[in-house]
C-alpha cells in the first residue's frame, strides 16, 4: 500500500493562477480531508469529505474549491491564488470519521509558495 | 466553535530530562483526543484517548485524558534529541472534524 500520496511535493504559484493539490490513498477510506498548516498554528482544516461525492466545509474553506467523484481521490484547487495561501498542505485520510476510533493517516504534505 | 489550546508553545530539555505538554479543550460531545508527533514532514499517530480509554502508554511515553476537567497531557520520560519536534493535540467532536491546537515545538538538548 502507497497509503496517502499527494503530489506535487512543491509548488511556486503567481498571484491569481489557479493549480490543483492532487491527493490519493489505496487504503479505500471513506473520510478524507484537507489541512493547511501555517508556522506556530498548528492543522487547519479546509474541507472534508465523509464519501464519494459529499463534501463539506472545515474551518478555512475560502478561496479553495474541492470534489470527491472516486473514494481514491481527493483534489483541492486554488481557485485564483493569492500569497494569503502560501503553505504547506496536508491531505488525510481515515476509514471513518477521525474524531471516533479511526486514526488518520497523513500524506508527505505540499508545499506551495504564490508570489 | 470547538477548541483546542496547547501549552507550552515550546519548551527546551536537556536529555533526560522528563517533560509534560498540556492540552485543554472545549468540544460539543467529545468523542476523542488524539495526539500526534510532527517531524520535518507529516504528523504521525501517537495516542487516541476516548471515554472508554483514558489512559495509553507506549514506551516512554504516556497520556491521560480528564473528561471532566477537560484536558489531557503528554509525558515523556528520560527525553532523547529523536524526541524533538512538533506536538499536537487534536479533538474530535460531534460534528466529525478534528480540531487542532497549535502545537508544542519540544526541544531536546544534548
């Protein structure tokens, strides 16, 4: 098992390009979500999907946009970039929701940088 | 608005030495606390505490949950330099999102 992949591991974005954080797990979890983690603020959670094709809101949804067509795949896009998202990005993924008795596992993270 | 409060925001140790981070929490119908240790890279799983286990131990380190005073900490004892790194406490609530406190930066000295 690749268990949680996300690609690209960096990225360099000008202000108003729009990009898309692929993320993948092989481990058929229904829960995944994504995280931006900005220095001495520890994870911060974007949006979340409990399924293929429901997605919800976390704490800091704007200016990001996701969808959920497969269980496997989870990508997060950027809509038009500003340097407010410069970060780095976590994709997760658990069997069910985190907060009961499923762990949840982390991909390497992506680090994006918008100039 | 779930959340979850760390302290302290770093703390530096000498090896050896044992130390206690602290998490304190205000959740809607708590289902969980989850520690997890940061290194240059992606969190890794330490510990989950729920109402039905409030105490976990593995190795040197150790975690105990208060569901009534509402927070948790995290020892580690006789500390080594690998035990430098980020520390974070998640809590799970009703609405299933985990919501993170901002992280103990633990450094471990020579």
């Amino acid at each position: 098992n690749a268990g949680v992949t996300q690609t690209p591991k960096f990225q360099v974005l000008k202000t108003g390009q729009s990009m898309t954080l692929q993320c993948a797990q092989d481990m058929n979890h229904e829960y995944m979500s994504w995280y931006r983690q900005d220095p001495g603020m520890g994870l911060r959670l974007i949006h979340y999907s409990v399924g293929a094709g429901i997605t919800d809101q976390g704490e800091v949804p704007n200016g990001y946009n996701v969808s959920r067509s497969t269980t496997e795949d989870f990508p997060l896009r950027l809509l038009s970039a500003a340097p407010s998202q410069t970060s780095v990005y976590f994709c997760a993924s658990s069997y069910s929701y985190p907060s009961g008795s499923y762990e949840q596992y982390f991909g390497p993270g992506t680090r994006l940088t918008v100039t | 608005e779930d959340k979850v409060v760390q302290s302290p925001l770093s703390l530096v140790v000498h090896e050896g030495d044992t130390v206690t981070l602290n998490c304190s929490y205000e959740v809607t119908n708590f289902r969980s606390l989850l520690w997890y240790k940061q290194e240059k890279k992606a969190p890794t799983f330490l510990f989950m505490l729920t109402s039905s286990g409030i105490e976990k131990k593995s190795g040197r380190l150790s975690s105990i949950l208060d569901k009534k005073e509402l927070f948790s900490i995290l020892n580690i004892t006789a500390t080594q330099t690998g035990d430098s790194a980020i520390y974070l406490c998640a809590v799970g609530g009703s609405n299933y999102k985990l919501t993170f406190g901002k992280g103990t930066l633990l450094t471990v000295n020579p």
